[in-house]
C-alpha cells in the first residue's frame, strides 16, 4: 500500500527519481544519504505530536459525551420546585444604628443553573456535534496518514552527491530543492551533532561558502535558507564525509583549478581588435606584392 501511495504522490508532485551529479569527474561521485536512525528520530516527533492531537480529541469526545449524558437525565427528570426564598439572619451590624441587618436570598445552587442550561439544549443539536466529532476523526486519521508519508518521502529524497570539483544536495517533497556548491568557492566544513543525535550515532555536515561568515552576511532567498550555507543531515559516517570533502578540497586547491566558468577565455579588447585587423590587412597586401 505505501509504495503505490508512494509511486502515485510522487506522480502527482513530479519529483525527479534521484539528482545529477555535478560538475567533476564521473568516476569521482560519490553518493551519501541521510542515516536510518534521522528517519526515526524525526518520526518519534513526529508521533509524539499525533499523541497530542489524539489525546485532544479524545478529551472533547468525553466532554461531549459527559454533556450529552447530563442532558438527557435533567430531560427525563421531573421538573423540580420553585426555590422556595428563605430568610437568614446574620450576625453583623449596622455600623450607625447598631441593631443586627437582616438580608433575603433565593437559595439557588449554580448547579441548579447548567442544569436549566443543559435541559434546553436541543436534542437536534447534538446529532450536529456527533457529525462534527466524526468528520474530526476521519480528519484525524487523513492527516496521520499524509504526514506520515510525506515524513517517509521526506527522507528517501533526501540526496548527497559530491565529485572532484563540486558537491550537490537535494531535498524536499513538496518543494524539491537542489543546491550546488563548487569546491572554488567552499571556505568551511563543520560537524555538529546534539545530544539525541549522539545517542543515536548520527551528526549533520555543514558546508560554508565564501560570503557566509555570519547571520547577517548569509543570504537567504524567499524560502528562509542560506545561499551561503549546505547541510548533510542525518548522516552516520559524518566525519568520513567531512574528511572526503576537506581532501578534495585541498587536492581541487593543490591542482590550481578554478570554477568551471573562470575557464572561458577573456573577451578581447577593442584595440586589439583593431591591431589584429591592421596585421592581417598588411599580411595580405604583403603577400600579394610577393606573388606580383
């Protein structure tokens, strides 16, 4: 069932299998992807909050249930007797005459009073909130179901790949989202890992390019993540990744390559256009006063 659930979301929201490598040499791609243990880790928060939601609506189905009952017993009950007004005296005093104040209540309980309210529910308003709590529930059950798999799918789309030359990742479900760095412009390679993530032997990569040092300098497009900054998440061999960025990156350094679009030649000057020109106008000439 998931994997044609699987098959048809992914259908629907076009994501592409798996990304294409980078600019490098073919033979140097190198694929990572995110641990077993990220997908678990996220599922536990992602269990823990469907432990919230249905505890909530267990609690309003109870309430209603509790209300309903009430209801139905203070509709069938007899009707109760006027409240008969009932005289107490009281032991303070009137502060300029001195003489005990008599005071008259209704001896009314506020229990007496929801009850009133409960037996003037009616009974066709209670048929609505059935139909509401069950449309909850069907809601419920949707959206365990579509959180779930797109928790799923979130993490099998997750994709790593980094050559000689440059490193790309991939991830996103709904917004599929590629980022490709080249090793010219990569300054930093950073392993960070917290506590639950050291439980479960996992760690995150983080890669920094030129013109991320700080908060204020990391660009961000509309979507809220750096430009400047890529994150291996999840990953169990973390420092293996680390290590094989910081080595191609020294050996992409060692070699004097630059970015691939540094390589196109210059475009010539103006002057040299005309120099070269004049050139072949006298090569020409001079060639044709030989042949003469």
């Amino acid at each position: 069932m998931f994997d044609s659930l699987r098959a048809w979301l992914l259908k629907i929201l076009r994501v592409p299998p798996e990304p294409h490598a980078p600019f490098g040499a073919p033979d140097s791609t190198r694929v990572f992807r995110a641990s077993r243990k990220f997908y678990q880790l996220r599922l536990i928060g992602w269990g823990c909050g469907q432990l919230f939601a249905l505890a909530g609506l267990i609690a309003g189905v109870m309430f209603f249930l509790y209300v309903e009952r009430q209801a139905i017993e203070l509709r069938n009950r007899p009707k109760p007797v006027e409240p008969v007004q009932v005289e107490q005296k009281v032991t303070s005093l009137d502060s300029k005459t001195g003489k005990p104040v008599k005071a008259r209540h209704r001896n009314v309980k506020l229990e007496d009073k929801l009850a009133g309210l409960l037996a003037k529910i009616p009974a066709e308003w209670f048929f609505l909130i059935w139909f509401v709590h069950l449309f909850a529930v069907l809601l419920y059950l949707a959206q365990a179901v579509l959180t779930y798999v797109t928790l799923r799918l979130d993490y099998e789309m997750r994709w790593y790949v980094v050559t000689d030359r440059s490193l790309r990742i991939r991830t996103g479900l709904w917004a599929v989202q590629e980022m490709t760095m080249s090793f010219a412009n990569l300054q930093q390679v950073v392993t960070s890992q917290g506590p639950l993530q050291r439980l479960l032997g996992i760690a995150d990569v983080r890669v920094q390019s030129a013109g991320g040092g700080g908060a204020a300098a990391q660009g961000k497009h509309a979507g809220g993540l750096s430009l400047h900054a890529g994150y291996f998440h999840g990953v169990d061999n973390a420092a293996e990744v680390r290590d094989l960025i910081l080595a191609r990156l020294r050996q992409f350094r060692e070699s004097g390559l630059g970015d691939p679009d540094e390589h196109r030649p210059p475009a010539p000057a103006p002057e040299a256009v005309l120099a070269a020109r004049e050139l072949l106008a006298e090569t020409r000439a001079l060639r044709q006063a030989l042949r003469s």
